[in-house]
C-alpha cells in the first residue's frame, strides 16, 4: 500500500533550529561544569536572512570564539543551513588539504574551466543545508565537532600565560634549598 505522508516528517518534532540551539546551551553548560557558555547572536545576513552566530564563551575570563552561524529565511526556520568559520591556519598545520596539480599548465586548467562551463550546469550539494529538526540535529553534530570548533574551544579554555604561570610554579618548587 502507498503511503502518501513525506518520509522524515513528524508533526510530534517540530523545534526551531533557535530552539534546538538552546538545548544545546544547557548541555553545554552542564558538559562544562560552567566553564564554557554557548552565546547565541540572533542578527540577519548580507542578503536579509535571519542569522544566529554561535559563540564559545570562557565564563571566568569573559575570552569568547566564534564558532559557526546558522542562517535561515525570515519567518521560516527550514531549511537551515549552517556555516562553518573559515580555517585560517597554515598548510602544515592542517590534517588535510587541497593544492593545485603542479603537472596542470595554466592552459590546462583554462582548457577544464571552458569544458565545466561549455557542459552547462552542475549540480552542488549543500551538505549543511536541513530541510528538517532530526537533520538539522545530525547537523550540529557535526558542527561542534570539527576541528576549527575543537580548536576553539580548547584555545578558550588553555592559554599561554597559565602554561608559563604553572611552569614557573613548578620550577620554584623544585628548587634547590641550599
């Protein structure tokens, strides 16, 4: 028999990604121990979309990281797209990355960019984009677990000067009494 109702539609889920965002401050304040602060920043876009840029906040020293932005149209929150920050970090720094075929002449890739044009359209997968509350879930996921995020938070929460600090503590404390 058909069924005639769209797969991966509940009516019983329907969270804003606004919404789901703020279940995502409590886990994170108690993941934390209060330590870390999920801030959301509800804005627009360039192009007048609604805009929530999501921030790490260290609570004892007030340091905070932005992390990605969720941008959505106005008055409806699907589909949802989440932007990642850009990586700004050296080559060698990174797990991976893509770098021009040195064997392509100028001419060649001038040759591939007139093919891709001369075959039309193409299509491009979006692969932040959630048309529903489960896939925008699955999403964020994904989201605070990236490196750049990772990173962040990690950068938030360790600095340099309690690295000096605690070395010159320990370095005082092993020292000779004579």
């Amino acid at each position: 028999m058909s069924s005639f109702w769209p797969d991966g539609v509940e009516l019983s889920d329907t969270q804003s990604p606004k919404d789901i965002l703020k279940t995502a401050q409590e886990e994170w304040q108690a993941a934390s121990n209060g330590v870390l602060e999920l801030v959301l920043q509800s804005t627009k876009s360039e192009s007048g979309n609604s805009m929530i840029i999501v921030h790490a906040k260290n609570v004892a020293n007030n340091r905070t990281a932005t992390l990605f932005s969720i941008v959505h149209q106005p008055e409806k929150p699907y589909p949802v797209t989440i932007q990642p920050e850009k990586e700004d970090l050296p080559t060698f720094l990174k797990k991976s990355y893509y770098e021009q075929n040195p064997k392509l002449s100028a001419m060649d890739v001038g040759l591939l960019m007139k093919t891709e044009r001369d075959q039309g359209m193409k299509q491009v997968i979006n692969q932040w984009v959630s048309d529903t509350p489960p896939e925008f879930r699955k999403n964020l996921s994904r989201a605070f677990n990236l490196g750049i995020v990772k990173r962040e938070i990690l950068n938030l929460t360790s600095s340099n000067t309690n690295i000096v600090n605690n070395m010159n503590e320990e370095l005082i404390d092993h020292q000779d009494p004579s």
